[in-house]
C-alpha cells in the first residue's frame, strides 16, 4: 500500500513542478490562470506572487502496462489514447483534485508554499483513497524532519492512505 501510495505521490510530484518544463515556455502552471499576476506572460506567476490553483487530473492503467494520463490543462500522455483503450478487466482509475498555494518565482518550479492533493483511486489492484499535504520550510507547520522530507525544504505534513491514518503523525499545527 505505501510503494502505491509513493508512486502516485511521484506521479502528481511530476505533474506539477516538472512537466511545464519539459514541454517548454508555452505551458502555464497547471490551474493558474490569469495574467494579473504574471506581468511578462511567460505563462508563470510573477516572484513574491503567492497564487491558489486547483485543477483535477486523471491518470489510469492495466496489467499490460499501459497507461492513460489526463494531466488537467489539455495535455495527454500515456501508451494509449483513451482509458478505453485499456483493458477492461485490468483496468485502475486514480481521480486526482489537486490544490496549490505557492510562490513560483516566475519559473515553473514552485518556491515556497504548499500542495495539497487527494487521490481516488477504484479497479483491479487499487480501492484506497490518499490524501497528502506537503509544505515548504516557509510554512509554519515545517518540522524539519528528515525521515518526512522531499527535495531538502518541503516535507509531508500529511500522508493519509485509507485505512492507515496519516503516517506522519504531525506534531505542530498552524497558529501553535
């Protein structure tokens, strides 16, 4: 249940801070919209900006190894070019809603801030539902653990799997 839960947390990890990268200058930070806060229209929110953004995203695959992602601002990727190409009676489907408030520094890259995304998953080999939150060590509820750490300054504050409760088990909450 944890290598499961780590996949689609690296999965969700791509799509928001490497993807826009990779596809290049003319991919907006996915659930960002509005030019007010992006005096450069470079498609990132302007350094010192914290913006909101939520978008939902699908992702679904089969015992054959395909797949079928809907990473939620247009763009598809996978093996195949519809979850109904894949095969019926293998078939996972993982409903992501994705929130966000971050500084992105006029980059793809979120700088500070947090990230917050549920995860519904239901099919042959997954029925769990993930919840997780990740802060940036601006935020007030940073430990500094390492055993909860990612990319050396954000950390999970939350890590829920159905029927596991949340694995980090935090210790300060916002306002204490």
């Amino acid at each position: 249940m944890q290598h499961k839960f780590l996949k689609l947390t690296s999965l969700l990890l791509v799509l928001v801070l490497v993807i826009p990268t990779v596809l290049g200058q003319n991919t907006a930070v996915p659930g960002h919209r509005g030019n007010r806060v992006d005096s450069d229209n470079n498609g990132y929110p302007d350094a010192g900006v914290m913006v909101n953004g939520h978008y939902t995203s699908l992702y679904a695959y089969d015992m054959n190894g395909d797949w079928y992602w809907d990473l939620g601002d247009g763009r598809i990727q996978g093996t195949v070019a519809s979850v109904d190409a894949l095969d019926p009676a293998t078939l996972t489907v993982c409903d992501y809603v994705n929130n966000y408030r971050a500084d992105f520094g006029n980059d793809p890259f979120m700088n500070s801030g947090w990230i917050q995304n549920h995860i519904n998953c239901h099919g042959y080999d997954d029925n769990s539902h993930y919840n997780y939150l990740i802060v940036h060590e601006t935020d007030p509820r940073y430990t500094g653990n390492p055993d909860w750490a990612i990319w050396g300054t954000w950390e999970y504050h939350v890590q829920t799997i159905s029927g596991s409760g949340n694995l980090v088990r935090p210790i300060n909450h916002v306002g204490n």
